[in-house]
C-alpha cells in the first residue's frame, strides 16, 4: 500500500525552483473568478469519493505528508521530545502489521517547531530521515525588523533546521507593492541557501481578495520559494478550499510557464480525515498524483494525525478507537 521513503522528502532528482525576474505584466494581468471558484469548490467531496481500500491508502499517504506541528508558548524540550517520538512512529506496529506494512518505515514528513526549539527536535530525531521544519522570519506577523527576521532564519539553519517556514510582510500584498515583496522574500531565499528549503506563508486570511492570494502566490514562486503555504495558523481565517483552489492554479501556471515545480502546504484548521481527503483530492485534479507525496504536498497539523489513525483503526476493525488508545491521543 505504501513503500518505505529511504531518502528526504524534498528530493534533489528533482530541479529545485530557481526563481525567475520580476514578472508584474503577469502579476497585474492576474484575474478571478470568485463565484466559480466556489462552484469548484463545492463539487469536489461530491464528485471525488475515495472508499474502503483506496481511501485507507490515501490516509496512510496523508499521515507522510503531515508537518508534525507544535507552536504554542509553553513548549518544553520534553514536549519536543514527545512529538518527536510520534513522528518516528506515527502508527501504532500492530496497525501497520495489519495494513501488511509490517517492518517498513513510515514517518511524518516533518516535524515544525520555533527556531529557539529547532536543536532540541533535531537531537531527539537524530538517526532518522525527518526533517526538522522550523517557522522564522517574524512568524507569525511578519512585523519584525528585517535584520531580525533575517537573524531567525539563520539562528534556525545553525540549529539544525533543514525547511524554513518564512512569514510574508502582508502590507505588501494588501498596498500592491509587489518589488517589495519580491524583493523580501528572496532576501529570504537567500538566507535559506542552496541545501535548506524554504516554505512562504501568505498568511492569506489577512489578505483582502482572491486575486490577490493569486498574486502573492506568483510573487512568492517568482522570489524563488520552494512550496507556498496558506497561513500560519494563527489568523482568524486559515486554511480554505477555496484559498487553496487559487494557490494550487498558481502553482499549475507558474509550472506551464516557467518549467519549476513549487510544492503547497495548507496549515491551519485542519484536523480530520474527512478534511484531508478533500485536500488530497484537491491535489490530484489540479496538479496530479504526483502532488499526493510529500516531496511537493505538506499538511501543516498538530491533532490531525490522531483523527487519521482512529480512522484507519476502524478500517481494519470496523469500529473507532478512542481517543485515549492511540499514542498522543
């Protein structure tokens, strides 16, 4: 049902997205249609079912693609710890004996911390291939200075970090000056290096209208992102099909056009299995299979992961698990 991953999730067969100039004729000739994007978007659970044997499969693929995620205040080495171990072994053995994987390797395909927290992940994963993922750069406002916001990226990569999480400075989006966000977000791409990728959060509840999630999203994928992400979790509004309908046709143009390929990772808000499929389906009509794996598709969660084990404990035993069964639970 799923092979084992034997080597980082963000491969490097793959041409890494480079960046391109400053396109603003592309960025201002952006236009949306906001009323079929809702109709789009209200189709999609009803027209992709996924049952049984396939739908067991694709929650197995989404436990890989989940950024194992903890940002709150209280955060402890010993909670670090904790969701580390998790990540290790998402699944219980005896689950993973039954879905005929017994022995193989599956993981999350990252664990997401505070920079100050990156070396306490990094040391309790160390012996494995999980990345550690570390939000920076003024997360979760993008309010900081830029020499500090600069100052978290590299504080992260010293600990350890192999994926940035970069917030965006939003009144750059909402005054339509788009140098000035290009111009940022490749001062953060440059910070990242050739060896650590970086995520850019739009953070698009702050963000006034549809057209312009498009036109970030271009800016971001012009500025050099590797993946654009859709909030920080922390907004009032986070992750929507409809925001992600907009990023995925974003990430599709920017490929016809420029030949890179960018990776998405909704965030925010989603914490069950019945969510997750929607967005996977999402993925495959808009982008296909290939954005079904965690080299280009991350879930950004912190409780989802135990939603998408109760749910695979009833596939193969016809009834729910409590919450208190399952590790983390």
């Amino acid at each position: 049902m799923l092979g084992t991953r034997e080597k980082h999730p963000l491969s490097a067969t793959r041409q890494r997205n480079a960046g391109t100039p400053l396109d603003l004729d592309w960025v201002m000739g952006a236009h949306i249609n906001r009323s079929a994007v809702e109709r789009r978007v209200e189709t999609l659970p009803k027209r992709r079912a996924v049952k049984k044997d396939w739908q067991a499969a694709w929650l197995l693929r989404a436990v890989t693609c989940i950024d194992l995620t903890t940002l709150a205040g209280d955060d402890t080495p010993g909670r670090i710890r904790r969701l580390c171990a998790k990540a290790r072994q998402p699944m219980r053995p005896d689950m993973l004996s039954r879905l005929g994987l017994d022995g193989q390797q599956v993981t999350v395909g990252a664990v997401c911390v505070y920079a100050n927290r990156v070396k306490d992940a990094v040391e309790a994963l160390r012996g494995t291939s999980i990345p550690v993922a570390s939000v920076a750069a003024g997360f979760p406002a993008g309010q900081t200075p830029m020499a500090q916001r600069i100052g978290e990226i590299e504080q992260a990569i010293e600990a350890g970090a192999r994926e940035i999480d970069i917030v965006i400075s939003r009144d750059h989006v909402l005054t339509g000056d788009w140098a000035a966000l290009y111009d940022e977000i490749r001062q953060f791409r440059a910070t990242c290096g050739d060896s650590v990728h970086m995520k850019s959060i739009l953070a698009t509840g702050d963000l006034g209208t549809l057209k312009q999630v498009f036109q970030a999203s271009l800016v971001a994928m012009m500025a050099g992102s590797d993946f654009i992400k859709t909030s920080t979790g922390k907004e009032a509004v986070n992750a929507t099909l409809e925001v992600s309908l907009v990023m995925t046709r974003a990430i599709r143009e920017y490929l016809a056009r420029t030949g890179f390929t960018v990776g998405f990772k909704p965030a925010g808000g989603i914490n069950t299995a019945k969510q997750t499929l929607a967005w996977q389906a999402l993925m495959k009509e808009e982008l296909g299979e290939e954005w079904l794996m965690p080299d280009l598709f991350r879930i950004g969660a912190s409780s989802l992961l135990t939603d998408l084990e109760r749910q695979l404990y009833h596939y193969l035993t016809g009834h729910y698990a409590a919450r208190h069964h399952m590790p983390m639970g």
